[in-house]
C-alpha cells in the first residue's frame, strides 16, 4: 500500500473538518481520527464540524502518540485542527512516517495565525502533500469576498499564536476589511 497525506487548510469556518469527516466517513472502519487535546470546544472524544457533524476522535498531547494507538485494520489516519501541533516537534516527522508506512494521512487546519502568519508546520507538510486543498468561505464583514485570514474578535487577550477558538472567538475576514479593523 502506498501511502499519502491530504491537507485541508484555510480559514476558519471554511470546511475544513467537514472535508476532513467526509473522507474518514468513505474510509469506514479502516479510519481513525485524533485531535489536540488542547481542543475541547464541541466534545472531548469527537471532532465536530461547524455545522455539527461528528466522528469519534482520539485527544492526543504529542502527534507521535499516534503510533501506540494503531491496530491492523487501520488504513486511514485523520488529524483534525492540525495546526495546534505547531509547536510540537514530533508533528511533522509523525505525518511523514505515517505516510512512509502506508496510511493515508488526511490533515485539517488553519494556513495562518490570526496575526497572518504562516503556521511553518502546515506550510511544510502542504509543500509535501499530495492533495492539498485550500478551502475559504466569505468575509463576515463585507459578505462579498473571501475571506484569508482568521481574525481574533475575542474578549480575552491573545498571548500566543495558538488559542483555541470557535464562535464568537473568530471571524473570517477578507484581506481589505482585516486591514481596516487592524487600522490599517
């Protein structure tokens, strides 16, 4: 069996995990999906959409983990908010050699920080990909164009590029209406 990674990137509230859930859906029994622990907004042992869909899911602290948790009949690895692995440096070595042992390997997550800036761990592994899929929805502001970045509205100050999020947190923006909530 030869293996592959599939990235789902974007912005928030773009599908990602949707897509992500679809693909493991296909994979049936042969699939298994983890998410950062870090990432309880919808449930502790699901990945959810958005829009409320649901696959059971493994919280996992370090991606290296991942290898004490297979069995045989896996085929298909999942990793849903891929992006919050930024700073753990089993991530990346973790997805290649999954992918090098055969498993499909399909990612979900953020392209950029609410700041605009890249996430090194996702722009690494989309360059490696061998389906890459940006996904984008519209601009919550001007509801016309799409939106690239994630932007932070929350009540809480931000203190590092990775804090976990959802409604009411973020919003997607367009570059331009970005700009002018930036002051730019």
């Amino acid at each position: 069996m030869t293996g592959e990674i599939t990235l789902y990137w974007g912005t928030m509230y773009s599908g990602k995990t949707s897509a992500l859930i679809s693909d493991l859906i296909k994979a049936g029994e042969e699939a298994i999906c983890f998410k950062p622990m870090i990432d309880n907004r919808y449930s502790n042992d699901c990945i959810v959409s958005h829009d409320g869909i649901e696959f059971p899911a493994t919280p996992i602290q370090k991606a290296s983990e991942i290898f004490l948790l297979l069995d045989n009949k896996i085929t298909t690895i999942g990793i849903d908010e891929a992006s919050l692995f930024e700073n753990d440096p089993t991530f990346v070595p973790t997805v290649l050699k999954l992918r090098d042992m055969g498993y499909h390997v399909i990612l979900s997550g953020l392209d950029r920080t609410s700041e605009d800036t890249i996430f090194t761990a996702m722009s690494y592994l989309a360059s490696m990909a061998d389906n890459c899929v940006k996904l984008r929805t519209k601009c919550s502001d001007c509801k016309t164009n799409l939106a690239t970045i994630s932007f932070y509205i929350g009540s809480e100050p931000k203190t590092s590029a990775i804090k976990v999020g959802g409604v009411g947190e973020y919003i997607p923006l367009c570059r331009s209406c970005a700009n002018k909530r930036w002051g730019k």
